[in-house]
C-alpha cells in the first residue's frame, strides 16, 4: 500500500495520471466537439432532435445542399477575398511598422507598445467603434475624405452592397496590424546586427540587405504570421456581427458567419456543420503547411 | 611598399557624454600589420569601426590609398572585416558566404565558383562549401569569416578581436595563420585585440590606446623596451612590470627604492635631479638572483610558482615584487632571496604625470 502511495506521488502512476489529464482535457473538449461537429453534418437535425443522438443519417446530402446554395460561389468567394486582402495589409503594414520601430529612435519602443491597445479592446468594441467612423451620414471617414475633396457625395460603406465586405476588411486589417507588427518585430530583433555590418561591408546597399539578410532570416517569422493570419482571419466573428452582419444581401457574407447563422438563426444545424467542417478541414491544411515549412529552417 | 594606406586624422567621437576617441591620429602604411591594443573602453574596436565606415565621427578626416572617405558609407571604402562573432550569413552556405560580395558586384556563377574554391584551397575549406554555418566548428567558423574577408582582395583587412571566441589551442595557431595570409597576401591589416601577447606576436606596429587616446604606437619590442609612460610599461609584458615609488639619491646616479633595506640601484649612465620622487619599474625577468651573495637587496620570498622549465617568485614585500627566472630554484615560501638589476634595465616614471624619464635606456 504505502508502495502504491509512493508510485502515486513520485513514479508511474503520478506520470500515467498527468498523460490521463491532459488526454482527457483533449478528449472532452477538443476531440468530442470536433467528431460530434463531424457527425451532424452527415446528420439531418433540427429543433426537435437536437436534444437526441438518434437523428437520421443523410449522407452528403447537407454538403450538396449548402454547396449547391444559391448563395454559396458568393459566400466562398466573400471568404477567400477576406482572408486574402486581410493578409496582405496585415502583413505588409506590420511588416513595415516592425522596420520602422527597429530603427530604434527614441520612444520607439514606448511608441510600439502603445501600437498593442488597438489588438487588446474586443472584437465587439473595435466593429462599434469602427461602425461610427464607417457611418454613412454622420461617419468620420466620409467627412475626411470629403473634405479633403477625394469625394464628393458619401458613400454607404456598411450598406452599399459594393462596399460593405471591404469596410469589414479595413476594420480586420487595423486589428490585425499590431499582432503582426509585435511578433515580426520579435523576429527582426533576433537578428544580429553585425550581419547588416558585414553586408554593408561586402557592398551591399541598404535594399540588398534587406532582400539578401531580412527577407530570408524572417523567413519562418512571416510564414508564423501568414499562416495564424490565416486561422484567425477565419475565425473573425465578431467585426461582422458588429458592422454588416453579413449583409445588405450576403454581400459580405463569409464563411464562419454564414455558419453560425444556419445553425443559431435558422437552426439548420446539420448545414452550419458542414461550413465548420470544411473550415477545420482548411485550417488544418494551412497548419500543416506552416510545420513543413518551418522544419526546414534555419536557425541563427 | 611604404606609401601611406590608411590614415586618420585628428579623429573625434562621442556617444552621448562619453568622449569615445580624443583627437586619434593615425598613419598605417600599405603591407603593414598594425595592431590596436588596449583594456576594455578604451576605443579601439570604435576606432576600427570608425575606419570601416560602421560609425560617425563629430571632426576628423580618414583617407584610404589616398582617397578621402569620411563621408562615404561603408560599402564603398572597399575594406573588409572580420568580426568578433564572425557574423557568417547562416541561411547560406559557406560557398555562398564567401561569394555573397561578388555576387552583390554581379560576377558571373562560374567565377564565382572558380574564386570560391581557390579561397577554399588556401583556407582549408574544401570538403566544407556546402555546409550551413551552424555546422561548422568555432575554428572553421573563423576560416569563413578570413576568407570572405580575402576573396573580395580588398584595399585593407580590418579584424576586431577575431580570435577571442576561440579556445587557448587553436587561438595560437590561427595567430600564425593570420599572420602568414597576412604577408602571402601582402595586405595591409588592422587588428583589434585585449590581448598584448597577440599584438606583441602578430603585429608589425603595435598602437596602445587607454581612454579615447593613443598612449604610444611603435614595433612590438621597442614599446617593450622602451615605453613611454607607466601606463604601455605596465601593459605591455607579461607577467606585468613591477611598479614602486623610489628617490634619487644626492649624487643623482642612484635611486633608492622603498622596499625592506632601502637597497639602492646605480643607474649608470644617468643622471637625475637629486630628491626627485619617481615610480621604478622593474620587469620580473630582469630581477636575477644572485648566486655569490652579491646582490643589491634581499627580500623575503611569499610564494613560488614551478612551471617545469621556468620559476615565478612573489615578495613578501609592499608593494610585491614578481620574480621570473627561466630556471628552477629549490626555495620556499619564507626563504630570503638576493636579487640583483643591470642598471640599463631600471625603467624610471614621473611620480605624478607618468612619463617615462629618460627613456634612452635599452634592456
């Protein structure tokens, strides 16, 4: 007995429980929910069987359904340029702000802390604030932009079908700049400085060192940003619920809004799992993707 | 052979409120191996990095085979460096290391592979070109560092401290490297070390610089012998030169020293102010036992340190003496010893500016 208790505290057993904890942390709360996703999306649910597991099987007739919706090529193509435009500015913008702040000029650093206050505030928070500026009538936006005479009239950014899925992008982006900005700056920092010294003095001009030293050193830290980019662009929520909520028309309609609205407002619940599906499915494309490449890095 | 390649003048620096480098001059002529020596702080890696164009300068003019570059940034002074860290690109491989400088300048692949493997032939790299820097050794580490430096064959090589990541071993031998690529190559060298030995065996000029200034520039063995104030006296050598407070006597041809005995040295051909308060300097080595019971003082013995062919004695005295005789010697701590100085080897400094006086004297 007293062995057992030994064993418990300092040996076998205590590690086969730390491996039970963790595996049953996993198991109950990430695995459970991803093959429960899984299976209501072969499964035609609705309000009356959604407290039951005894559902019918439907086979791939919800994903033929959502894929066949009208609304579908829109909604895909919505989601792609999101995530596509998103990263884009968000990375390049970062990027250039890390450059920035890496000149370490005073306050620099003071400066680039201050930059983390727009990626702290809430997704809710943020699509309000953005909401007003983006306000057709009284917006902030349209009066700078009218009176630096770039307009004329004013443009409804959240409900001109033409407009509404780029005022969602231009929210995203601002959100996005500091986490790209923080941890594009951690890599350049890692960087040494005697290797920009020794480019300079093997000829190279500031652009060549850029191009032959920054771009290739950064090179595991820019596929880190592009691919969390990735994931946490789809998983952007709450920007569209606080400015658009997908519409006028599902003219900014992505993909994980979409989801949530079949399965909470139109409890079509069996059709909403089959956008998440496809999404994990995505995601984990894009993650491997990522591991791959940064296996083969380089190390400093 | 001896036209100027590198000169500094009248040299200004700052960082903040710390004056870096104070009205440094300089002249380096071409094939000459020059190297700057000094304790931590006292601005030579700045001057180094000066030259090199890595930083600014509030006044001073630098001039390089006869063309003025204050002004010009680094790539363009046509120098290259080895640094402390070697500073290798580590997402390329050595052959792209050592090549990366002609690429910039757009030689074509197939002399830049010729080139490559010729360094690599002289720097024993071969079987190493396509290798990441991260699998190499400290010393093959070192070798890419010099032969990105001499591919380029630039106007000057500048080295800042290339040989202090090294262990003891590999330290002295790439010191004899350096120096032999250094003549086969006939280049002309700046070489920033902590270390006086490596000044002292590599260099053909050795600068001593302490707090922004250069204390004294000279070959290796003339600083050895005759250095211009206490400061060079007690850097350059090792062990260090032992240092204490004397008085010339009356007659001026004697000086008594403040040790156990008041002994007095003759100081042969010289002539000094009678009473005047000097420092004394006394290299260990020139301290000899004497064997006859001659000797000019005799002091009690603290330590000894055997090393096989050599012996090292401290004094019981204050300040300590250091002894180096190349010989044993069957004393223990405690024993009295008899030591005896050749006039020609006392070397005497003003008591309150330093200076050396008369430093005619040859040891």
């Amino acid at each position: 007995m007293p062995r057992l208790r030994h064993s418990f505290r300092d040996g076998p057993a205590f590690d086969a429980f730390l491996v039970l904890l963790a595996l049953g942390y996993l198991l109950v709360l990430s695995a459970f929910p991803l093959v429960y996703n899984l299976i209501l999306s072969f499964q035609d649910v609705d309000l009356f069987t959604l407290a039951s597991f005894d559902r019918p099987f439907v086979g791939w007739r919800n994903y033929a359904e959502v894929l066949g919706a009208l609304v579908a090529p829109g909604i895909f193509a919505n989601t792609a340029l999101f995530v596509a435009l998103s990263l884009l500015f968000q990375v390049t913008i970062g990027f250039g702000l890390a450059l920035l702040f890496d000149l370490r000029f005073p306050g620099a650093r003071w400066l680039r802390g201050l930059f983390l206050a727009g990626w702290i505030m809430p997704g809710l928070v943020v699509g309000a604030v953005w909401s007003w500026i983006l306000a057709g009538d009284f917006g902030v936006l349209n009066h700078l932009l009218r009176t630096l005479g770039m307009i004329d009239g004013r443009i409804f950014w959240l409900s001109d079908p033409d407009m509404a899925l780029y005022s969602v992008i231009i929210a995203n982006v601002w959100l996005g700049i500091p986490f790209n900005m923080i941890l594009l700056s951690v890599g350049l920092a890692a960087i040494p400085d005697d290797l920009y010294e020794a480019a300079a003095l093997d000829g190279a001009t500031r652009l060549q060192r850029f191009r032959t030293i920054t771009l290739p050193l950064m090179r595991a830290q820019l596929g880190a940003v592009i691919a969390l980019g990735v994931i946490f662009t789809l998983q952007q929520f709450d920007l569209f619920a606080a400015l658009t909520q997908g519409g006028p028309s599902n003219a900014s309609n992505v993909l994980q809004y979409w989801s949530w609205q079949m399965s909470f407002q139109e409890y079509r619940i069996g059709h909403g799992a089959v956008v998440s599906v496809l999404m994990i499915l995505f995601v984990v494309l894009v993650a491997a993707v990522y591991v791959r490449s940064t296996r083969q890095d380089h190390a400093v | 052979m001896t036209e100027p390649q590198i000169e500094l003048h009248g040299i200004q620096k700052h960082y903040g409120a710390f004056h870096a480098l104070r009205d440094v001059s300089l002249t380096v002529p071409a094939g000459r191996f020059v190297a700057l020596v000094g304790p931590s702080g006292c601005g030579k890696s700045t001057l180094l990095r000066v030259l090199a164009g890595l930083e600014t300068i509030a006044a001073g003019r630098i001039r390089i085979a006869g063309r003025d570059v204050t002004h010009l940034p680094p790539r363009l002074r046509d120098l290259a460096m080895v640094f402390q860290s070697y500073a290798l690109y580590p997402h390329l491989t050595v052959e792209q290391n050592l090549t990366y400088a002609l690429r910039l300048r757009g030689v074509p692949r197939a002399e830049c592979r010729r080139r490559a493997e010729e360094i690599a032939a002289i720097t024993g790299l071969q079987s190493l070109l396509g290798r990441y820097p991260r699998e190499l050794s400290g010393g093959q580490r070192q070798r890419v560092a010099m032969g990105r430096a001499i591919i380029r064959e630039p106007r000057a090589f500048l080295f800042d401290e290339p040989l202090s990541n090294l262990d003891a071993a590999l330290r002295v031998q790439m010191r004899s490297e350096i120096r032999k690529l250094h003549d086969r190559l006939g280049a002309t060298s700046v070489y920033v070390t902590h270390d006086q030995i490596e000044a002292m065996t590599m260099a053909d000029t050795v600068v001593v610089m302490r707090a922004g200034r250069i204390e004294q520039e000279g070959p290796p063995l003339a600083l050895y012998d005759r250095p211009a104030n206490r400061f060079v006296a007690g850097f350059i050598g090792s062990p260090a030169m032992n240092f204490l407070p004397g008085e010339i006597a009356p007659d001026g041809r004697h000086v008594r020293l403040a040790l156990p005995g008041d002994p007095v040295l003759a100081l042969g051909s010289r002539r000094l102010d009678a009473g005047r308060q000097v420092t004394v300097g006394l290299r260990p080595e020139h301290l000899v036992p004497a064997e006859d019971g001659s000797g000019q003082m005799t002091l009690s013995v603290a330590l000894v340190e055997q090393t096989g062919s050599a012996s090292m004695l401290v004094t019981a005295t204050d300040p300590a003496l250091t002894v180096a005789v190349a010989r044993r010697l069957d004393l223990r701590p405690g024993d009295p010893i008899r030591l005896s100085v050749d006039p020609s080897c006392i070397h005497l400094f003003d008591s309150v500016t330093e200076q050396a006086l008369s430093p005619e004297v040859m040891c």
